[in-house]
C-alpha cells in the first residue's frame, strides 16, 4: 500500500518539538515555543507542517487502567488489498 505522505526531513527544532509535543500533547503554542527556543510564529508554522506532513496523527489522552477498573481499551484498524476467502 502506497503512503499518501512524502517522507519529510527532520531537523533539530523540528526533534524538538516532537519531543515536547510527545512529552504533553495539552502544552500552548507559547509555552511550546519558550521550551524549545523558538519564536511562537516560527514555532507554530512548524507544529502545522508536522500536522500536515502526517507526522503528528493526533494528541490523545493517555487513561490509567488502576482508575478506570482495569479496563482497557483497544483500538484496531485492519486493512486488506484484497477481501477474498483465501486471504484469511
């Protein structure tokens, strides 16, 4: 299957950012931009390329099984070329 994204060169603000972004999904533009040394403007342009680029996916919520009752939940996506009997 064929990526619909082009493969994009990282440099190190753009690690960066990641990094930050990975370590709380919930940090402002401003606060983001102080943490890596970045002006906001610059900072945020390069938030939406990562976006853009398919590089960051989503900011997700992460659940603690001890007070959700030992719950977990579980997401799975499948995806087949072909959906024939014999492909099972």
């Amino acid at each position: 299957m064929k990526s619909k994204y082009e493969p994009v060169r990282l440099d190190a603000w753009d690690v960066r950012i990641l990094s930050e972004v990975q370590s709380d999904g919930r940090i402002s533009k401003s606060e983001l931009a102080k943490r890596v040394h970045l002006s906001a403007s610059a900072c945020s342009k390069r938030l939406r390329m990562l976006q853009a680029a398919g590089i960051i996916e989503g900011f997700y919520a992460r659940l603690s099984p001890a007070q959700t009752g030992g719950v977990i939940f579980v997401m799975v996506e499948v995806a087949l070329d072909r959906h024939r009997l014999e492909n099972r």
